[in-house]
C-alpha cells in the first residue's frame, strides 16, 4: 500500500489507480443506461450507471481515496442523490463509498440483488422528510416562570431575601424548573408529532443535535401524500411560530427507512 | 438539513455481517460506540445546525470544519495504526471463503 499523503483536495490518497476507481451514491431499478451529466464528488465527475439485470449503481469515475466528509464533498453527494430522485426511486449509499472498479460494483449488485430488489419495491414512490424543532430555553423559562405559580413564589423569595438561605431556595428553583422543561418539551414533541404521524407512512426519532434541539424527526412519506403531510407540517409550525424553531427538509431519499447492511471489506 | 446526520450515520453502508432491511416501524435507534469518530461526527452536525440557524458565519464554518476534518484524518491514522476498521476508502463485496482463498 502507498503512503498515506494528504492533497488540498480535503482527500487523502492511497495513490495506486488514478481512476479505476467507482464512487457509488445510490442503488436504482433501471433496465437501460443512464447519464445524470458532470455533477460527481471531486469536481463535476460524469454520473452514470453501472447495471446488473434491471438494477443499477449510479456511479461516477473517482481516484482511490478516503473523502472527508467536508460540506463541499456532503453536497456533491447529495445533489447527486437528489437529482436521481427526481425520476427513480433509490436507496442511498453511504457517504465516501468508493469500489476499486466497475467489476467490484457489478459483483454488490449481484451478490445483493435481492435485497436491494425487495427494497426498491418496498420505498417505490416513498420519500423522506427531516423535521426538526427547536427551543428558546430563555424564552421557554420565562412562560414557565409566568404561568407556575410554585416557581414565581420561588423567585419572589430569592429576589426579596439575598441571604445565605436563599441558596437552597435556588436550588429548588433550578430544579423545578428542569422539570418543568422537560415535561413541556415532551408535550410540545407529542403535539407536533401526532397531528403530522398519520399522514406519513412510517416515522422516527433520532437523537437531537445540540441543547437547543427538541425534535429530530424523520418521516416516510408517500408521494401522492406530499401535499397533506406539507401542509400538516406548516399547520403545526404555525401554531408554535412564537416559541419554536422549525427546520423542515426534504424530499430526501429514504435515508432513516432503509436499512441494508453490505458484507463489505477493505480493498487494498 | 439533517444532511449529516443522514449521510453519516444511517445509510447503507459496511463492513458488517449479513444483510437485512427493516421498515413500517419506528426502528430502534442503535447507537454506535462512541468512539472518538462519532464524538467528531457529532461536533460536525452541531456545526451544520449552527450555520443554518445563522449563530455563525460562512468563514467561522470552513475554519471550525477544517479542524474536525483533521481530527478525522488524525482517528483513522489512529484506527489504522492500530488494525481497526476504517470508514471510507475502497471496498469490495467479502468474497466467500473458499473464493477469498484464491486471493
């Protein structure tokens, strides 16, 4: 194996092959050859297919390296995967997933073909959408602070009384209001979530990014849906438009909602 | 959106013995070992959440993701070093013993 060597192209290279190599972004049923034009990671490679059968990877030509994941390579990978979308459905490929050549791609899609098969059949006409919902914790504090009248007590004391005492009456303060926060965090997860489920054909819930984060929600979502779980969406966010932040993305591919796990190892 | 932490911890991907697909329910979030790659990772989504919600700028995110891409560089240097697997780089379907033999 070559040295390792880092080039300004945020890539580290085992320099062997300069381009034998296969960046695959995503699995799609197709039974005739595609092109999708120079989008490619590593600066506007040719898109196109690499078939098994009535399967497909969308591939482009890249040299044998490791890609960071910087913004600038995640969003090649994405347009990619978003532009496939429009006319396939596809199972997304995980960031950075590099074959050495076109015969070891052609060997996934035989060696996988059914899974991939089934799955393509299950996602056909599915798409993803990510809602994720923020806080004002300050904010949050003061309607707390407003509407519970334990908590106002609390704070009426400690501002009147500077003494010592008034220590473990700050304590008491803090932890009320923890609870407090955290059961109406629930609540608002709960009101947003359950008005938006019905209209999605699967939901999930990922581990918030950050302490302002409360939600972090993934759906499935039919198409012919689109415009109902769009408009559920907008609904919501509407009614918590003073205290709340969301973040709604999409269509995805169906990132959250497939989960195939590829006997893979290391080319040297 | 929600790019990251799609691409990064969710999708299709390997090394990992057998192959299944799980759909209709709400799946189980099984969280990865925190090693020290996925304690990068994370810092990365918090990053990207930071740039959209506009706390900061264009500049401060391509100096704060340079330092989280060298950390990246510096744990698989390490996993390397030490024989563990490493994400990203070629791949190729594991071959089935007897054929492996031939290699």
């Amino acid at each position: 194996m070559a040295d390792l060597q880092t080039s300004p192209a945020d890539i580290v290279g085992a320099g062997v092959a300069p381009d034998g190599g296969k960046y695959v972004y995503c699995i799609i049923r197709s039974d005739r050859q595609r092109e999708f034009g120079a989008i490619g990671i590593g600066g506007g490679q040719r898109v196109y297919t690499v078939a098994f059968h009535d399967l497909a990877a969308v591939v482009s030509d890249t040299p044998i390296v490791i890609y960071d994941p910087t913004r600038e390579n995640v969003l090649a990978h994405e347009f990619v995967n978003e532009t496939v979308m429009k006319e396939h459905t596809v199972i997304p490929m995980s960031f950075g997933t590099v074959f050495r050549s076109e015969d070891d791609v052609t060997e996934l899609l035989r060696s996988t073909y059914q899974a991939f098969s089934d799955v393509l059949s299950k996602m056909q006409d599915k798409i993803e959408f990510g809602l994720k919902v923020l806080w004002d914790r300050e904010k949050v504090i003061a309607n707390i602070e407003r509407e519970n009248d334990e908590i106002r007590r609390l704070k009426d004391e400690i501002s009147r009384d500077t003494a010592s005492s008034t220590y473990f009456a700050r304590m008491q303060l803090g932890r009320l209001i923890d609870s407090a926060l955290e059961e109406i965090g629930q609540r608002y997860v709960n009101d947003i979530h359950d008005p938006i489920k019905p209209v999605a054909v699967a939901s999930r819930s990922n581990k918030p990014i950050g302490d302002r984060m409360i939600l972090n929600a993934a759906f499935l979502v039919d198409r012919a849906q689109e415009q109902a779980f769009d408009e559920r969406v907008k609904e919501t966010s509407r009614k918590y438009e003073e205290l709340l932040t969301f973040k709604y993305s999409g269509p995805w591919p169906p990132y959250n909602f497939v989960n195939i796990k590829l006997k893979l190892e290391k080319a040297d | 959106m929600g790019l990251l932490s799609n691409i990064l911890f969710f999708p299709v991907t390997g090394p990992v013995a057998g192959i299944r697909w799980a759909l209709g329910k709400v799946q189980t979030v099984v969280e990865e070992e925190l090693t020290d790659d996925s304690s990068v990772k994370q810092e990365l989504m918090e990053l990207q959440m930071l740039l959209e919600l506009g706390d900061i700028d264009d500049a401060e995110y391509v100096r704060r993701e340079a330092a989280l891409m060298q950390r990246l560089r510096d744990v698989r240097e390490w996993r390397e070093r030490l024989g563990k697997g490493v994400s990203g780089g070629p791949v190729r379907v594991a071959r089935d013993e007897d054929e492996g033999a031939a290699e």
